[in-house]
C-alpha cells in the first residue's frame, strides 16, 4: 500500500483520479480514520456501486495464439535456457506454488543469491513495466534480462538458438509458427505469450464484484471498505490491484534508516534512471497474489500479511491501524487470487 511520488512513467490512463484520491484523503483529519473506520458495518455494496469499483475483475487477454502459448510453456518450463541446462523460468516462478518461490531472495547460480525478492509471474501481463525497479518495459524485455543476467540464465541467445535447433520438435513448432523459425525474438515472443495467458480469473472477490454478494464474507467486506478508506486503493487498485504505477517506499517514515544494511537494490528506479527523484522508488506490486506469495516487499524482509499492511500503513500512509482493521484487510486480500486453468490457485500460506 505505497504511496504515491512519481507516477510518469505510468502508461496506463487514469493517473489524475489516483492523484486526486491519495490528495484528497491526505486533506481529511485523522479523526475521520481513528473514529469512523473501526465502526463501518459488514453490509453488502450495492451492484450498481461495485460497477464503478477503484478495482474491477481480471478479465483474461484476448487473441493470444494458443499454439504460441503452448510453445511459450515448453520453453518456460526448459532448463536447457540456462547456461549449464540448469535453469528455467520456472526455477523460480514456480506455477505449482504461486508462480514465485517464497525465498526472501532466490538461490541464483554459483552460490549467488538475487538481488530482491521474486515477484509472481502470474498476471504479470498487466503490469505497465516488469521488475520492482521496472528496469524492462516489456515481457519480452523481461525475458531478455533473465537470459542475459550472471546470477540467472547466465547464457547468451545464440548458445540458446543452437541448443534448440537440434531439437527437431522445437524446430518444427517454431517454423509453423513463425516464418523465420527459432531467433532470440521468437523465443522471447512465445514465453512472454505464455506469461500473458497467466490469469487469475474469477476471484471470490471479482465474483462479488460481478453481483454475488455471498462470494465473499462480511468480514472480507468490511476490510475491503477499510483498504479503500485508509487509502491503500489509492496505489493499488486496477483490476491487477496494482502493477501500474511508481512510487517512494518510505514517504512518511525513513525505511530503510529504520531496517538498516542498505544495498544497492533498495534505490530501485534510481539504478535504472540515475535520477535523484528516483531514489527508494519502485513499481507498486499487484496485490492480486499477496495472500499467496510471502515474503513481501523488494527485500523479502517481512513474512506475513498483516505485517505488510502495518508497516505499508506506517511507511506510507502515516498511519497507524488498529490490530482489528488489519485483520479484516488482510481477510479481504485472501478473496484476491482466483483460479488458473479452472482450478483454484495454491495453498494459502
């Protein structure tokens, strides 16, 4: 639940309503939130008011090639990608367990560790920029830096291209469907199409929006008033619930003087622009998720929900929430991730 400090990076329309919402909850006087919050009863929105919800129900993306996102898992799922036939994609965006991998920081090669912690690939296709520092612009490029990176793949595109062409079922699929057969970029096409496909659709929460008023509970209701009230859907909103714009972390407390042992990646965009307003910012991560994928945050440091939405609110929002609000945020976060290929996603843990 960060907060907003730059968002002109963002591609997506609808800034200025984000702005104005954080603006103008920033005006009102805490006691609208100490007093009023805690007391919101547990009943049900009303259809035509989830309509014009801050956020709306994942909707799948339309005309994907089916045989490139068939082609896109085979190569995802590949280790021949890495530099000693070692690692895939799914190394560490495992899609048994959440598309991430639950390590605060994942193993990498030769004993390394990577810088920040792994964001789930799942609906990654609506981020506006990959990354938590959004150092790739696109799925594709996302790809790129992963084959490219000493920690990662380690490996280079023409290594990977001569190791697939003596493969003759990949040459066969690649020549049906792309006219100039395997290339670094039809590789990165049909992965990235692959990672497009990564829905989580029909969400106990995107089924309430839809009108169910039994999807959810009154509890998840009343945390769902509570995460728009403090201010929360201010960043994370979006029917990804965030992945669309930048922001500081640490706007009204320092935190990174606070945890102490600052690295390199905790300037986030800054490594990418050099720019000084870019310093501790990073892309807003898709809560969509949360519930599934700890620990949080770019470093990993924290390990359950309700921590996150504390120190968020803290850090972020200047606030400090009540235990009991916390938990019926966190029960509204537990109605995010819906269902990949017809079944539920994994344990909660």
């Amino acid at each position: 639940m960060d907060a907003i400090v730059s968002n002109k990076d963002r591609k997506l329309p609808g800034a200025f309503p984000v702005i104005f919402f954080l603006l103008a909850w920033l005006s009102l006087p805490s006691t609208v939130f100490s007093n009023e919050v805690s007391s919101e009863s547990t009943a049900s929105l009303s259809l035509p008011d989830l309509r014009h919800e801050p956020i709306q129900p994942l909707i799948p993306p339309k005309g994907l090639n089916p045989y490139k996102v068939s082609l896109g898992e085979r190569l995802f799922h590949d280790p021949r990608l890495g530099r000693d036939n070692d690692m895939a994609c799914s190394h560490c965006h495992n899609l048994n367990d959440n598309g991430a991998d639950h390590h605060a920081h994942a193993p990498g090669r030769d004993g390394t560790t990577l810088n920040v912690n792994t964001l789930t690939v799942f609906n990654s296709g609506f981020n506006h920029q990959q990354f938590w520092d959004g150092h790739a612009r696109t799925l594709e490029e996302q790809v790129d830096a992963v084959v490219t990176n000493a920690k990662e793949f380690a490996t280079t595109w023409p290594t990977i291209i001569g190791k697939l062409k003596q493969d003759k079922s990949y040459v066969r699929s690649f020549t049906k469907l792309y006219p100039d057969g395997i290339t670094a970029d039809n590789i990165r096409n049909a992965i990235a199409t692959f990672e497009r496909s990564l829905t989580t659709i029909n969400s106990p929460f995107d089924r309430f929006l839809r009108g169910d008023a039994d999807a959810i509970s009154p509890e998840a209701k009343a945390g769902y008033r509570l995460f728009k009230t403090y201010g929360c859907v201010a960043c994370h909103q979006g029917s990804n619930v965030g992945g669309n714009l930048f922001v500081k972390l640490g706007v009204f407390k320092d935190y990174f003087a606070i945890r102490g042992n600052p690295t390199r990646a905790d300037l986030g965009r800054f490594n990418v622009t050099g720019k000084a307003q870019d310093r501790h910012v990073f892309r807003v991560p898709s809560l969509r998720l949360a519930a599934l994928t700890p620990p949080y945050f770019h470093d990993g440091s924290v390990t359950t929900l309700a921590e996150a939405v504390s120190l968020m609110a803290e850090h972020q929002l200047g606030r400090t929430i009540p235990g009991q609000d916390i938990l019926r945020i966190v029960t509204f976060l537990k109605t995010l991730p819906g269902e990949y290929r017809g079944q539920p996603l994994g344990h909660q843990p």
